[in-house]
C-alpha cells in the first residue's frame, strides 16, 4: 500500500510540473534557419509562428517557389527543434519513466 501512495505522489507531482512546462511554452522561442540563413523564423513554445525573416534577395517573383520551399524547410527545422527541447523537458519531469506510445503534450 506505501508503494501505491508513493507512485500517487510522484504522478500529482509529475502532472504539477507537467502543468508548469504547459505554461512557460508560449514563452519558449526556437529558430529555424534555411538556404544558408536566407529564411529564418521563429516558434514559440505552442508551435506558433511568431517571427519570419526574408532575405531580401529571395523576393524574385521568378523564385517563388525557391521561397516557398526554404520557409517550408525552415519551419520544419524549427519544430524539429522545439519537439527535441520538449521532449528533454519531459524526460526531465518524468525521471527518465517511459510514457505509453503515442503520448504527446497536450499543446
């Protein structure tokens, strides 16, 4: 029965951190960078867009498609970024417990 109340213990404080990290994700920013830094952006925590720069050599409209992919390859640098950091947080909160397949931050 004590392990029982233990194992209750560490899951309220794992949720509580749990709840912690939800709430500092808007203030967590990731850049992603493509074509050698000719696009950048940048996402907060949620994986919203919060900043996109353009070098302005890209605003050719004969390559707009050129543009096109590099902002595609730039946002998915960034939310391979941002899914590593948050799964390093939730390895932290966790203590290294694996989690059912599938399981993913409610954000």
């Amino acid at each position: 029965m004590k392990q029982l109340n233990n194992l209750m213990r560490q899951a309220q404080q794992m949720q509580s951190r749990m709840q912690e990290m939800q709430a500092k994700a808007g203030d967590v920013l990731v850049d992603g960078v493509a074509g050698g830094g000719l696009v950048q952006l940048t996402l907060n925590g949620k994986n919203e867009l919060t900043a996109i720069k353009l070098d302005k050599s890209l605003l050719d409209p004969a390559e707009v498609e050129v543009l096109e992919d590099l902002i595609v390859a730039a946002f998915n640098d960034a939310k391979a970024k941002l899914d590593k950091q948050t799964a390093d947080e939730m390895a932290k909160i966790t203590g290294g417990m694996p989690l059912p397949p599938g399981f993913k931050m409610p954000f």
